[in-house]
C-alpha cells in the first residue's frame, strides 16, 4: 500500500527540519571559529616583542637538562656534560 499524502508531507517536513537544524549548527561552529580567531588576533598584538639579541645568560638558561646529566648528547659540540659519580665512588 503506498504512503498517503499525510505521511508523505510528514517525511518532508521532517526533511525540511533535519536540513535546518544541520544549517544552525553548520553556522554556529563557523561563528565559533570566527569568534575564537579574532580572539586570537587580539591578543596576539598585546604580547611582549622578541628581540633579536642574544646574552650569554640566555645561552646559559637554555641548557637541556638531559644533555647536563648525560642522558643524552649536549647539542653544543664544546659542552662536556659532568659525569657527577665516578667509579672508585660508586655504590657497590
């Protein structure tokens, strides 16, 4: 038995509804996005400037902490990292 006209404007409607509703939420993720990229922007402008020069003290700051206690191998060729136990004194 095919559908009567009833059920048949029912299956649009709810057609018509499912599409605008998957609009809304279309444009509301879009005006999210939106919103959070001018964010972003703003605040972008307020941050302090980088400045091009560089101190030793700078160079001294950015040490990597694996590369002094020689887990790892320093990525300045001229650092030695500490060996801070030696063998006579190690625990037996």
């Amino acid at each position: 038995m095919p559908p009567s006209a009833r059920e048949l404007r029912g299956q649009a409607v709810q057609r018509v509804q499912s599409g605008l509703f998957g609009l809304a939420a279309v444009m509301l993720v879009v005006g999210l996005a939106n919103i959070i990229n001018d964010r972003a922007r703003m605040t972008e402008g307020f941050g302090p400037k980088p400045t091009a020069q560089s101190t030793a003290s700078d160079s001294t700051a950015n040490t990597d902490p694996l590369a002094d206690i020689g887990v790892v191998p320093s990525a300045l060729p001229s650092e030695v990292p500490v060996n801070t136990t030696s063998p006579a004194n190690a625990p037996r």
